[in-house]
C-alpha cells in the first residue's frame, strides 16, 4: 500500500505543484489507527480519501521503483572504481565497467 506522502506528493504534481514540503506544506499525523491529513497549507485544494486513493497504483509504482533505484544505488562501484574500470576496458580492450553495471541492472530490474 503507497505511503499517504507518496499519494500527496503525486496529487500535488497533478495539480502543478512541484515540491511538497511536509512539517510546511502538509503536515500528517498517525493517532495510531493510520496517517492523516492535519494540516494542509498548500495553495491547491486539499484532496478528499476518493481522489488520495485514486493515486494508489501510481504511489506504489513510484515507491517500487524508488526501492530499486536506492538498493543499485548501493550495488554499484564507487565512481573512482568505475573510472578505473573505464580506464582499464580502454587500455585492455576489456568490458568489465560495462559488465559490472549491467549484472547490477540485471540483478535489480525496474520493470
């Protein structure tokens, strides 16, 4: 199930609002039966739970693809290593930056 921020965050761009500053814009809460709306300070109107909901699919696909991106952004060899790969493949003939990236690709695919 999307975050509600994720969900806000997607209304709002919807609506020609670029970034969504929470503890400013929008500040939620969770009064331990789920996260709410307390309060809403953006110049847009704010959602009703019928047009948050709507935003469902798209928010889990944001977060899902956010996941993927966070866990290659850790596979990945540091960017003095994958220069040296480069430097190296150069000299040599070699494709191992080239390989590298793509196991790290393979290994966490976006779709």
């Amino acid at each position: 199930m999307a975050q509600l921020s994720k969900k806000i965050e997607l209304y709002a761009a919807a609506n020609s609002v670029a970034n969504v500053e929470f503890e400013k814009d929008v500040k939620l809460r969770d009064a331990g039966s789920g996260v709410y709306i307390y309060e809403w300070n953006l110049a847009i109107a704010e959602p009703t739970v019928e047009q948050l909901a709507s935003y469902e699919t798209a928010g889990n696909t944001a977060e899902a693809l956010q996941t993927v991106l966070s866990t290659r952004a850790v596979a990945y060899p540091t960017w003095q290593e994958q220069m040296d790969m480069q430097y190296k493949d150069l000299l040599n003939g070699t494709t191992t930056w080239k390989d590298a990236v793509a196991k790290v690709k393979s290994d966490n695919p976006k779709d």
